[in-house]
C-alpha cells in the first residue's frame, strides 16, 4: 500500500473511531436519542466505507463497496421499518454484521488464494468483529442510553479493526509469505 493510501485510508478508518468515541461520550451531554444515533452509525461507516473504496480500490476488492451499500440499504431501511422494537434493531444489527462477515471472508479467501499470510490476520480480525457485534446485538435489550454506549463500544472497536487493517497493510506492503 502505498503512502499516500495509507493515510487517507487511516483518516476515513478514523472517521468510525470518532463516532464511537462521539458515542461514548453522549451519556455527558445527556444525548438519548438511540434512533439517531443507530441511523448516524450506518451513514459515517457507509459514507468511510465508499470512500476507502475509491482510494484502495484494487481490481476485485469489492469489500469496501459492500460495506457501503449495505449501510445505506440498512439506513433507508431504518427510516421505513418501525424501529421502536429493540427485536428489529437487533436483527437490523445482525443483517449488517452478517454481510460484512461475509466481504471480510471473501478478503481473506482472496489472500489465502494467494498463498499470501494476510489471510490469518483478515481471519483474526474478522473473529473479534462477529464477537464484538454479536455481544452488541445481544445487549441492544437495554434502555436508549445504554444502548448508544454498546454502539458506541462496537463502532469504537470497529474503528479500532479499520485502522490496525490499514496499519498492517503497510507494514506489510500487503504480502507476508
């Protein structure tokens, strides 16, 4: 990866750390209002994710633009689907972690493929992505204002994900045999 991509991809990969850093910090200013917050999450990793699409987009790697149009389908989604059931928000939650899983899968079948050692850590990653999104899942039963602190603990530790990815991209100049 080169090193100009590198640091615009860490920024966009930032851009989720913040919102869930945003989100943590929430509770401080007495913000409670979970539907925004949910709707938020899916339009800054969307709009992160189309962006890193467009800055490493390499022929094949469609993950990126799979994040993408999944945000945006779960965020109309969120504006025509009655959200008032913690049930729907959890399913909601666990469509989008499911077809990230699978994009994330995909990336390291690619790497392994090609007989490239990335895919263990794309494999790595992608275990503490499905556990930190399936306790999330679980715990959106709370009330609104813990609610936004589970998603901002998941969005703080996907942030966390994007920019280690990105960082071992480099490093790794994107082999390790």
């Amino acid at each position: 990866m080169k090193k100009e991509v590198f640091l615009k991809s860490e920024i966009f990969s930032s851009f989720i750390l913040v919102l869930g850093g945003f989100f943590l910090l929430s509770s401080l200013w007495a913000f409670s209002d979970f539907l925004m917050c949910f709707r938020l999450f899916f339009g800054v990793y969307g709009v992160a994710e189309l962006l890193k699409y467009f800055e490493r987009n390499k022929g094949g790697d469609y993950t990126n633009a799979f994040g993408f149009f999944i945000s945006f389908i779960l965020l109309m989604l969120t504006f025509i689907l009655p959200i008032s059931s913690n049930m729907n928000i959890s399913i909601i939650f666990i469509v989008f972690l499911a077809v990230l899983s699978l994009t994330r899968l995909k990336r390291a079948d690619y790497y392994h493929d090609r007989k490239n050692k990335l895919w263990m850590v794309e494999i790595f990653l992608l275990i503490i992505y499905v556990l930190a999104g399936i306790l999330t899942s679980i715990q959106f039963a709370n009330t609104g204002e813990i609610q936004i602190l589970i998603l901002g603990y998941f969005t703080f530790i996907c942030g966390t994900l994007e920019v280690a990815e990105s960082l071992i991209l480099y490093v790794t100049k994107g082999k390790i045999r």
